[in-house]
C-alpha cells in the first residue's frame, strides 16, 4: 500500500512539473496563453439609498 501511494506523490509531482513546462515552453511552440481582448459594456442602474 505504501509503494501505490509512493507512486500517486510521484506521478501528482511529475504532473505539475509537465504544467510547468509547458507553461514556460507552450509559447516557443506557438501555443497561445493570452486572454482574448474585448471591451464589454453593461448598463448598470444604481438605486440612492436613504442610509438607513
């Protein structure tokens, strides 16, 4: 049981290593990270209060 678990916290770590290259190589091979860039506007309506 304590070999399975051993084995679950190495591939959890070598997981997050992969994330982590690929976060830093994803750009060089084209992938792109960036949020898309557009404007949103929404009316908003803002009821005064009576401080109460």
């Amino acid at each position: 049981m304590g070999k399975l678990i051993g084995l679950i916290v190495i591939l959890i770590v070598l997981a997050g290593l992969g994330l982590v290259a690929f976060a830093y190589v994803g750009p060089i091979l084209g992938f792109d990270f960036s949020a898309p860039q557009t404007e949103i506007r929404v009316p908003v309506t803002l009821n005064p209060s009576d401080g109460s």
